[in-house]
C-alpha cells in the first residue's frame, strides 16, 4: 500500500496542474454538419449502411426526444446545453478500413501510447482484447480469432448490425428504450458505435474484454452504444476506461449500455471514468449523462457493476439491475471522486422481481475542493420478489469545508418477506489517522492517498487486476491540491 | 418539477374561504393566493412522491364551526387546553394561552400549499409561552366532530420556551363520533436559548379522517426539544416536522411509532436543517404495517456550510405484516460542512424468522409471539415516556391493532 502511495504523490509531483492525458491528436475528420436533425439521424445511418428496421428505430427516437425535456431531479447545476451546436457524427479519416494493426494509423496508435494502451503489447502479454473506439469508429480489435473459437463475439456494434442483425435486432432496446429518458432517447438517435458482445450458452469469455473510449474531435458529442448479451450458464467481464484531451468547450457524452444475462449467467462491468473535469475553476470538462442498466431475466443470473468515477465536470449515472429472475442477483460497487468544481450525481436503482433475488450497493463518495458528489438510489420490492435481500451501504468522505456530500435513497417494499437494510454514513478523514501517518514522516498528501485508498478498498477489491491498480493511483491523483 | 393545479378542487376551496373571509382576523388573501398557485400536492411534487392528496383535492370540505357544547375525554386530570374542531374552548383550558391572531409572516412556511391553506383558513389555535420549569405535563387536545358537511378543522398553535423554561407537552387528536373530516394543523414551536421542551403527539383520529399537521422548529443556544409521535388513526395522515437549529449546542431528538392496517396511509416527514455548529439531532422512527397500509418516512437532514461538529444520526425501520403492506422510505442527507458525523439507517421486512421460532419453541402460540414481537418493536419509542397515562394509552391502541392489523 505505501509503495503505491508513494508511486501516487509522485505521480500527483510530475503532472503539476496539467491533465495527464490533456493532449490532442492531429487527424482529419470526417464530419457531419453542425446541428441536430432528422437528416443527422439519416446519414448517420446511411453512412453505416444500416437496415431500414434501425433506422425507422432511430428516428422514432428523435421524433420523442423533441418532445422530452431535459431532466432536472438531479442534484446538478447544468449550464444550458445548445443541442444545435455540435456535431453529432466525426469518424477518423480512413480510405479503407484496416485488415490489421499495422495498417492502423501509426498517429492513432501513439495515442494509444500515451494513453497507456500499447494493443500490440497488450495482445502479446496481457491477454487481453481491446475493442478500441475512436471517436465514433473502433479502428482496431484484437483477440477476434480466439474469441470466435469459442463463439464469443466481440466487435463494434455497427459491424454487428451488419453480421448479426437478427441478434441486434432481438436485444436492442429491450433493456433500455429509446423512451427511457432524454438522454438515452437522444443516444437512441444519433449512437455512432459502442461495442456489442454475444457470449453464447455455457461458454466462459476466456479474456477480460475491454474498450477504450476517447473524445478527441472538438464538438463531437460521443454517443456510444454497448450491448452485452450473456446466454445460459455463460460468464463475461467487461472492462471500459476512459481518458479524454483537453477542452475549454463542455464536450457532450450520453452513452447507453445495456446488458441482458440469462440463466445462470453472469456479466461483470467495470469502468474507470477518467475524463477530463475542467480545471480548477470549473472552466471545461465533459458533460457525462449515461444510461446503464442491466437485466438479469434468467434465473440465478448475476450482473455486476463496478464504477470508479474520477473524472468529468458533470457525472449522471445510475447503472442499474432490473433482478427479473428467481435467484437473481446485482451488485454495485462504485466509488466516486469529485474535486474542485466537479459534480457527481451517481447511483443505481436495483428493482427485485424474481423471488430470492438479492442485490448489494456499496458506494463510496469522495468530495473537495469545491464539489458537490451525490449518491441517488433507489431499492424497490415489488410484490413478487418473496425472500428477496437487499443491503446498501453509502460512505461519504468530505475533504474541506467547501464541498458538498448528499444521500438520496428511496427504499420502496412491497413484499413482506423481502429484507432491505440501508445504512449511509458521512464523516471526514479521521484527524488521528492523519496524524498517526504524519508521525511516521508520510507526508499529508501522501497520508490523505493512503486513507482515501484504504475508505475505498471495498470497491476497488472488485476491480479486475489491471484497472484495481490504475484505480489506486487515480484515487490519489484526482484528489490533488485538496489538502494543506 | 411541474405542480399540478387541481383547479376544480382550489375553486371549491376558494368557496369556502371566501364564506369564512369576513370573521377572520388578519390579513388572508396572500395566503390564500399562496396556496391557490400551488394546489394540492400530487406525487409529482418531489416532497410528495408517495402521498397524493388528489383524492382530498377532489373532495369538498365546510370549514368546521365551533362545537361549544361537545363533551371531551382527557387522559389525565392536569393542567390542560382544549381545541374543538380548532377553536379553543375556554370553558375547558386551564392554563392560561393567547389567541393565534392571524398570519404574521414568520418563517416562510407558506412555501407548502397546505401551510399556506391554514394561514388563509385557520381560525383560532392557542398560543402557550412558558418561561418557569414546570414539571407537570400540559395536556393539549385536538378535537374534531365528524359531520355529514364533510368538516375542515384548521387550527394555527404556537408553543414558545422562553430561556430557562422547561415544559411537558401532550397534544391529542381525536373524533369525538364516526364520519368523515379533514384536519389541516400547524404547530409553531420555539425553543429558546437553554429552554427545553418534552412533547409528545398522540393521533388517534377517526377511521374516515384526513390528517396533516406541520410542526416548523425553531431551536436557539443549548435548546432542547424530544418530540414523538404516536401515529394510530385517521385514513390518511401526515405529520411533517421543519427544525432549524440556529443555536450552538441545541438537541433535537425526533421519534416515531406508527401501527396501521387496512387501506392507511401514514406519512413522517422532517427536516431537519443544522445551521449553528456543534448541534445534535437524533431520530428514530418504527413502523409496524398491516393490511393494505403504507406507511411513508421522508427524513432529511441538512448540515449547512460552517455548522461543524454536527452530530446528525437517523433510523427508520418498517415491519411489513401483511402480504399487501407498504413502506416507502427515502432518508436523505445533504451536508456542506466536512467535520460531522451524519448517519442513516433504514431497514424494511417482516417478523424476524428465528426470534418467532424462539417464542414458539417455548409453547406460545404464533399469534401471541408475533403480537409480542411487534410490541417489543414498537415499545422502544414508548420507553422514552415518562406518562403512565400516557403510556397505557399507547399500549391499548398497540393491542387494538394487533387483533386487527398483525
């Protein structure tokens, strides 16, 4: 533990006051024109050649989402968005699409770099595969050929479209509709990519299976779409990591994730949401509203989320379980970190139906600086969820006299039978604690690392190998300059 | 947040208002248009998500008239002040009150439309200033005669702890015979610097009643102020509490039991707003849930930029003993401030499985074990109260539920 704090104040020492990943790459793109409409929506879709079904999809979406207000229940100041005022598609330009790596734009790939993604080492060594969006195309996909020996597939979801339509077509929509709210109406409209993974009946996904998402073009509003299918007695984990460069323009981003476990399946999704939150006056950042939401229809099916939130000026999330079978269970395990002017909304809602069906939120909520973090849950019993089990735990961990930390939790049970037990606390970092470091030459910096790792280890326990230790050194550098 | 205006209901309440207008002192139009703006709440209104007063908007209500003659139970021989259909009766109080005289603006507690409804309507309510330690409990009751007309009890009350006061209050609200009305109350209470207050609510409306009572706090220096309620009647009810501590040091310690059946519905709402340092707040609410009831906790604390050292710790916990019971529960905390120790806890489910199976291993047949189950659950927020009157009160309205809600 200590070597990593150590590793994390020296990291915090390095950066200074830049971004890490703070950079632009130079590509040309390709883009649609300004603005929002149905002709957007069409050449969307005509540009990656959909079936008629999608965009007929499409542009039902469009028509309700002018219709939709934006939502306002959240505990977030949100600058008025001109919906008008971005673009909406932007692709790197490519005269064809790569057969390997080494036709990949080399500027793209030492991007990838400096991102930390090395795809050939990573394809070599880590043994594990990366779907890699840029912008709104995924340019590269390794592992394919052992994934299809298997079964499993794994690729963009516009090439699904085209390859699978049936399954897309099957699964689309069904966990999260284009009415569900206005953000995910309006990804239902303009989603460009996102990743789509079929892990068919009794097969276990022999890797880690993970995307990158980057916002680079300025303007461009990312709207990626993810769907996960998890067929009988299957198992995937699923990783996303984020990074964004450096804007002084709020930057968009409504993604939609659904995922579908049947019997006895099992999805774990972890992210690290890493974007860029604005400087320390609150001058940029990205704008985050994602809808995520699992359905566990099967029996004895399990979705697993995993979030460690960092980054972004605006965070609203709230993955959730929808537990339809018997047995089924959800679990959400988040940590959120909001410094200087950044704001956090974050939660889940677990909804039981299937009888027996048992959900866990833990939640830990980190704030400074000027922040404002919120937990927003919700747990609900319906009456046919008999013997169902319910625990959530929040934490919140203040740092300064400045911030904000709230806790919303509705806890709405119909069944008897059903147990919800809830417990939140609020505190600030343990002054003896502190000072127990502080004796032993750990500087405070250091030391409030070191605690903050420890408040968060709960969570960061859930997170496959590769992201628990780049969610450590996160956790440190996200709260720099919050003490002292 | 879009609040729906039932405007057939505000007309019907605007009849009444202006039948009434003339005999009330003060100034009421503000209020009234207050609440008109508003209308009755529906669960589109955050506040009000799981208690709609639709069906109440739809309904028509008489503002109720002074009954001079109706003949009131007390619990205990005391010191006491009695309210009839919210007007006082002199000829029963004891101890010696003002008059309410009409809105005078204090603390903007007409944001809420049915607050502002009682500062268009209410007619009369007492004022009680203590500023000795008495020791012997006052007790208040709130009585309301049913009638056919469908009658609106508005009364507006005001409780004030002068420095160095201590007092023990019980207020009662109760039928006097079978019908159906529609209480509509408000308790100002002011606990100044050092001041205590011990006040304990006792609601044993009729069956067909309408129940909504505000208690906005205000907490000086080093006050105290224990309040519970004992919810048991009434079709629909609410009691909503609004403490802000200003003053350093004060205690707050809000509780609550309610045991419901059939189609009830019983709404705790508080907030409580920490706005001096160094203050604490306690609050434990138990439900006990039968038939097709739902019971509803909204607790809310906020601890303001520079309240530090706030000590703010909250429990709700709900038994459901039927197989159609309900609790909806959203406890929230909103704190500005990084040096306190905030907490909630909240809990739903039935009986405890094994503790039934401990009973019944010795011989006690399921209905009695459960019954003393629920007792034993209910009983920790009557432990804290010194009345024997008071007491066994609650304890005869607990065994009436359990022959018929458990």
């Amino acid at each position: 533990m200590s070597r990593v704090a150590a590793e994390t104040v020296e990291q915090v020492r390095s950066l200074g006051d830049r971004y890490k990943y703070g950079f632009v790459t130079d590509i040309e793109s390709e883009q649609a024109p300004k603005g929002l409409n149905e002709d957007i929506v069409r050449f969307i879709s005509a540009i990656k050649e959909e079936p008629e079904w999608l965009l007929a999809w499409r542009l039902e979406a469009f028509r309700h989402w002018q219709t939709m207000t934006e939502p306002d229940w959240a505990k977030l100041g949100i600058p008025m968005i001109d919906y008008q005022d971005a673009y909406y598609y932007s692709a790197p330009k490519q005269k064809e699409g790569p057969k390997s790596l080494d036709e990949v734009d080399p500027e793209l790939l030492a991007t990838y770099d400096k991102l930390g993604i090395p795809l050939r080492e990573q394809e070599m060594l880590a043994g594990v595969a990366v779907d890699a969006v840029f912008d709104s195309v995924s340019v590269a996909t390794t592992f394919k050929a052992k994934l299809e020996e298997h079964g499993v597939i794994f690729c963009p979801i516009s090439e699904a479209v085209q390859k699978y339509p049936e399954l897309v077509r099957k699964y689309l929509g069904t966990v999260v509709p284009y009415t569900d709210n206005f953000f995910a109406t309006l990804n239902s409209a303009v989603f460009t990519d996102g990743s789509f993974v079929f892990v068919p009946k009794g097969v276990r996904c022999p890797m880690e299976l993970s995307t990158y998402f980057r916002i680079n073009a300025a303007n461009t509003g990312q709207f990626e779409r993810t769907l996960i299918v998890a067929e009988d007695s299957s198992y995937v984990s699923y990783l996303e990591g984020c990074t964004a460069p450096m804007r002084d323009e709020h930057q968009l981003h409504a993604a939609v994730v659904e995922l579908v476990a049947l019997d006895d399946a099992e999805i774990k999704y972890s992210t690290v949401q890493n974007w860029y939150p604005g400087d320390e006056n609150g001058i940029g950042g990205i704008f985050n509203f994602v809808t995520k939401r699992g359905a566990c229809i099967g029996a004895r099916s399990k979705i697993s989320w995993t979030q460690v939130e960092t980054g972004s000026a605006i965070t609203w999330k709230y993955p959730s379980c929808m537990l339809h079978g018997a047995d089924s269970v959800g679990e959400f395990y988040s940590i959120a970190i909001t410094n200087n002017y950044q704001q956090a909304d974050t939660g889940t809602k677990m909804v039981h139906m299937g009888p027996r069906s048992r959900s866990r939120v833990i939640s830990k909520g980190i704030s400074a600086g000027r922040a404002s973090n919120a937990y927003r849950g919700l747990v609900k019993m319906l009456p046919g969820a008999a013997s169902a089990r319910n625990y959530t735990q929040c934490d919140s961990l203040l740092i300064g006299s400045h911030c904000g930390a709230h806790t919303f939790p509705y806890i709405e049970s119909q069944n008897r039978s059903a147990r919800v037990e809830h417990e939140a606390t609020t505190s600030k970092i343990d002054e003896d604690q502190l000072f127990y470091c502080r004796q032993r030459c750990i500087d405070e910096e250091e030391a409030v690392a070191l605690i903050v790792n420890g408040f968060c280890r709960e969570v960061l326990q859930q997170l496959p190998m590769e992201f628990a230790v780049e969610a450590q050194k996160l956790v440190g550098i996200s709260l720099e300059g919050s003490v002292g | 947040m879009t609040t729906r205006v039932e405007s057939s209901g505000v007309e019907s309440w605007r009849e009444a208002f202006e039948s009434i207008r003339a005999a009330l002192p003060g100034e009421r139009d503000v209020a009234f248009e207050a609440f008109a703006a508003r209308g009755f709440p529906t669960n589109r209104v955050e506040a009000w998500k799981y208690t709609s007063l639709r069906p109440l908007a739809r309904q028509r209500f008489r503002p109720a008239e002074p009954d001079r003659d109706a003949v009131v139970p007390f619990l205990n021989a005391g010191p006491r002040i009695v309210l009839v259909n919210g007007f006082l009766r002199e000829d029963l109080t004891t101890v010696p009150v003002g008059r309410w005289a009409g809105p005078d603006n204090r603390a903007g507690v007409e944001d809420e439309a049915l607050v502002a409804l009682n500062a268009a309507m209410a007619g009369d309510g007492y004022v009680l200033t203590i500023a000795e330690i008495r020791d012997e409990p006052i007790e208040i009751v709130h009585a309301t005669v049913p009638s056919p007309t469908g009658p609106v009890a508005q009364s507006r009350n005001r409780i004030v702890i002068a420095s160095g006061g201590t007092a023990r209050v019980i207020e009662r609200h109760i039928a006097l015979g079978k019908g159906a009305y529609f209480v509509n109350g408000v308790t100002e209470v002011e606990v100044q610097a050092g001041g205590q207050l011990h006040h304990t609510k006792l609601q044993e409306e009729g069956a067909d009643a309408h129940h909504l009572w505000f208690m906005p706090v205000q907490l000086d220096r080093d006050a105290v102020l224990e309040s519970a309620v004992f919810t048991f009647g009434a079709r629909l009810s609410r009691n909503q509490i609004e403490a802000d501590i200003f003053g350093e040091g004060a205690t707050l310690a809000l509780n609550g039991a309610y045991a419901i059946a059939g189609r009830q519905l019983a709404d705790h709402t508080s907030r409580i707003e920490h706005r001096a340092p160094g203050a604490t707040s306690r609050q434990v609410y138990k439900g006990a849930i039968g038939g097709q009831a739902r019971g509803v906790f909204q607790g809310h604390i906020i601890v303001a930029e520079g309240a530090q050292k706030t000590d703010g710790q909250q429990l709700n916990r709900a038994l459901l003993l039927s197989g159609r019971a309900e609790i909806d529960a959203k406890p929230v905390l909103e704190i500005y401030a990084d040096d306190v120790q905030c907490s909630h806890g909240a809990t739903a489910g039935d009986i405890d499985g094994d503790a039934l199976f401990y009973l019944r291993s010795r011989g006690i047949p399921a209905n009695s074990a459960r019954g003393l189950l629920v007792r034993a659950f209910l009983s920790e927020i009557l432990d804290e109260t010194p009345e024997d009157a008071l007491r066994r009160a609650v304890e005869d309205r607990i065994d009436a539920f359990l022959e018929v809600g458990a």
